[in-house]
C-alpha cells in the first residue's frame, strides 16, 4: 500500500504511453465515432480507463497476457468469478 506522500508524487508524474497501447485507444476511439457519431478523445478514454478500471480487470488483463489469451472470449480460470472482493492484492 502506497503512502499519501508516495501517491502524490506518482499522480505528479507522466505517464509514458508505448505507441501499440495508444493504437487499441485509437481503434476504439473510430469504432465509438462511427458507431454513435461522437466520442471523446483517444486521452481521455484512456482516462476513463485507467480511472475506471478495477483491480480486478487490472490482474485478468495481465493474465491475459501471461497465458497468451488475446481473445476476451479466452476466459481464464478465475475470470468468470468476477468477485473483487475475493481477490488478495
């Protein structure tokens, strides 16, 4: 668990953003504008993203990525579970 003082100094810092994780924003950002005719920009649906996401979508996305699942539809073993609460971080 991060201090106040250690959680200020990481809020104060950039973020640097590697160019194929801001091309899935960017996907999702056209696909949103076609589909509803507006949609708010590639920065803040990262934003909402990273403000929005829990803990838990935080570790099934990285499991995702451990075990080689790129498909949502590639469900790990405790993803179906979707009980943050359960979950020791």
């Amino acid at each position: 668990m991060m201090t106040k003082s250690e959680q200020q100094t990481a809020v104060a810092q950039p973020l640097e953003v590697p160019a194929e994780v801001i091309e899935v924003f960017e996907k999702a950002h056209r696909y949103l504008r076609e589909s509803y005719g507006t949609c708010p920009s590639v920065a803040d649906l990262m934003q909402y993203w990273l403000t929005g996401a829990t803990s838990w979508d935080v570790v099934v996305e990285v499991e995702r990525s451990l075990l080689g699942k790129s498909h949502p539809s590639q469900k790990s073993d405790v993803e179906s579970v979707r009980d943050e609460s359960s979950v020791q971080l």
